[in-house]
C-alpha cells in the first residue's frame, strides 16, 4: 500500500511519537510511507531526528500546517495536501490531531482516496476551554468525521465522547491502543542506579515524577500544592519532572513559594529515547493531567513497572484501573492525591503487586507490532470495503 500520514506539527509529543511509530512499522512491513507534516520545532522539541532515521520514510513538511486557526495560511495548506495527494497518489491517508485531520480529511476525500482514516489521540474540545470555541471544534470534528471513511481512538474514551457530541457514525469507530516500542521500557531496570547517580539522587531518595509537557491542565501545580506537605513531613522524597514547556517559569515560582526549590528537579526537554531510563530512576510516576487520550506516560511507567497514580480522566483508566493496576484519584483532589502517594509509599508490597499487574496488563496491550498490524488490517477492510 501507498499510505501518507498527515500530522500536525512534527514535535515532541504522544501523538507524534505514535504517528513515527506507526511510519517505522509500515515501512518496515514492506509499505510505501509519506508523512506530510507541519512545523518540526516548538518549544516542546522536536522529532526531525526521529522521523530521519527511518531509512525509506518519505517526508514533506506543509509551511501551512500550524496549530492556530488561520484562515489565510489553513487556505494556503488545504491547497498544498491536494498537491501532494495528486502527486504522490495514495491509497490510504491517516491522518493525525486535530488541524490536521480536519483539512487532510477535506483534501483526501475531495480526491476520492480509496482509503481516509483519521486517529483522534485526543479530542480537541473540553470542559475547561472557552464556551464559543468548544462548539466550534465540535462544528469542525463533525465537519471532517463526515469525509473519512473510519476514525481509530487510541480509547474507548475518546469515541464514547465523540459519538456522545454527534461526531461521526458509531460504525465508523474502532479502538486501536496507542503502541509502545516495549522492549527498552521493560529492561530499563538496569538503568536505574546509573541514571539516578547522574540526576544527583541518594541512594534512599523517595522519587516521584513526572513524563510530560509543562504547560495548562497537566497537573504539576496539584504537585506541587498537593504533596507539599508530605514532602515536608518526609525530607526524603524528591519531585523529578521529565520535560520542558511555556509554564516552566510559572511553576518554578510554585515551587519557590512552596519552599522546595532544593527537592524538585526538572530536565527540561529529553530525548524519546531516554525515556525508560528516566522512569527507571523514580519510585513511583504521579500523572495528574486534567485530560488526555491516551496517557502514554502512564503505560511506560507501568512497562518499567513503576508504581502509578493519577487522576481518572478520559481514557486513563483504560490503563491504570483503581486497585489493580495503580491508584486513580477524581481530579484536583488534592487531599486524594496525596493520600494515594502515601499509601503506595507505605503498602510497598500491595504497589509492588499492583506494578507487577500493570505490566502484564500492558505487555501486549500498548506493543507497537500490536499497533502497526491492527492499523494494517483496518486499511485493507476499508479498501476491500468491508469496514464499517
């Protein structure tokens, strides 16, 4: 098959991560691979290295394709994908978030690709955004739902909202859970000792952290308010933060008031690759995100089999079940969040249990050639026309 990607912005990120994967594992099965996409760099990073080092991939980047509505340069890009959807001539577009899938989707079925598939990681529209601008994604979503031929959710969270708000056909939904490259997350043990060393860390250092972007709604002001008086009741535990974000400044001054400038450390922006051993180094990984479709630092910790708790939001505990794979907290509970930290800190037996469920639960679940073959296998049913 011929398949193009289209994806928003080429930056660090879950979606994009899921997307080269995706890419490297079709290349590799032998496809024809294009991935179409906007700006490489952000002030989350890039992952221009990445998508190169997949020998055969073909790359494009689409000056238009930016996050903001714009209705000048959405214009501009709408025409660029048809250019290149002419040129390249797939059988299969996929596309990936939200700008892209709406304008991809327009310029694949107004060419009448045998093949339009759209992947929501995460839905656009939520309770905390601006009343006129959650319509208006609902509007668009509905728009772009009506011109692909299925959506996959890496969810069954994200379709049961979607279908809830009158986006798309029921029929028209599929989950395929977001694939890991799991082999590094479950031998990352060997890492820890060396990697805990080199962040500075004691020997009987309690770590608790983070994976994520720092900016709204991803929890690390909860952090900081919520364990505040834990840590100062435990001198031993430390807050390590994975990632970099427009927020930093502003959580740096959380921190100062809060008096922990000496026990929270942040890395900044760090390479995919580094991942397992980041998570190698920490006791237990707390992701208190207000939203997300898929919380692939939640599975990766679990692969590395970390502790995990986090707040019960959308397709989170699809992942974490309370009691059983990790501990899920209602969201902005402070007072619940940090008493799940001290139970797992205090149960070492029952979080270590839990732990070890979490991984098995994942193994196989969140694997990339997992992924990559059920994406196959939906591209042939909806070219076969036998989807939905």
């Amino acid at each position: 098959m011929k398949i193009m990607h289209i994806s928003t912005r080429l930056i660090l990120g879950g979606s994009q991560e899921n997307t080269l994967i995706s890419c490297r594992g079709q290349v590799a099965s032998g496809h024809e691979v294009m991935l179409v996409h906007g700006p490489i760099y952000g002030p989350e990073g890039s992952m221009q290295v990445d998508a190169e080092a997949i020998e055969g991939l073909v790359r494009v980047e689409s000056p238009g394709m930016v996050r903001q509505v714009n209705p000048i340069s959405d214009a501009r890009c709408l025409k660029h994908l048809g250019r290149v959807i002419d040129s390249w001539k797939p059988d299969v577009v996929h596309t990936h978030s939200s700008k892209a899938g709406i304008l991809g989707r327009q310029a694949a079925w107004s060419r009448k690709v045998p093949a339009v598939v759209h992947t929501i990681h995460g839905l656009p529209f939520h309770p905390y955004q601006n009343f006129v601008a959650r319509k208006l994604y609902i509007a668009c979503e509905r728009h772009a739902a009506a011109r692909c031929h299925a959506i996959v959710t890496v969810a069954d969270a994200m379709a049961d909202q979607a279908i809830a708000r009158g986006i798309g056909r029921k029929t028209q939904y599929r989950t395929i859970y977001s694939g890991m490259e799991t082999a590094p997350l479950l031998e990352s043990g060997t890492l820890r000792v060396e990697t805990r060393e080199q962040l500075g860390f004691a020997p009987d250092d309690l770590v608790i952290g983070t994976v994520s972007r720092l900016s709204d709604l991803k929890g690390h002001e909860d952090l900081v308010r919520g364990l505040s008086p834990l840590m100062k009741q435990r001198p031993r535990i430390r807050l390590l933060w994975v990632g970099d974000g427009w927020l930093r400044k502003n959580l740096e001054q959380e921190i100062r008031s809060a008096g922990l400038e000496d026990r929270v450390m942040i890395t900044g922006l760090v390479d995919p690759g580094r991942i397992p051993a980041m998570i190698s180094a920490m006791d237990m990984l707390v992701h208190p995100s207000y939203r997300e479709g898929l919380p692939r630092a939640v599975v990766q910790a679990m692969l590395c089999g970390r502790p995990v708790v986090a707040y019960d939001v959308d397709g989170t505990p699809e992942a974490c079940i309370d009691g059983s794979t990790g501990r899920l907290v209602s969201p902005g509970d402070l007072n619940g969040l940090s008493s799940a930290v001290e139970q797992v800190i205090d149960n070492r037996e029952a979080s270590d249990r839990m732990a070890r469920m979490a991984r098995e639960h994942c193994m196989t679940r969140f694997d990339a050639a997992v992924m990559v073959r059920q994406l196959e296998t939906l591209y042939g049913e909806v070219l076969a026309g036998e989807f939905p």
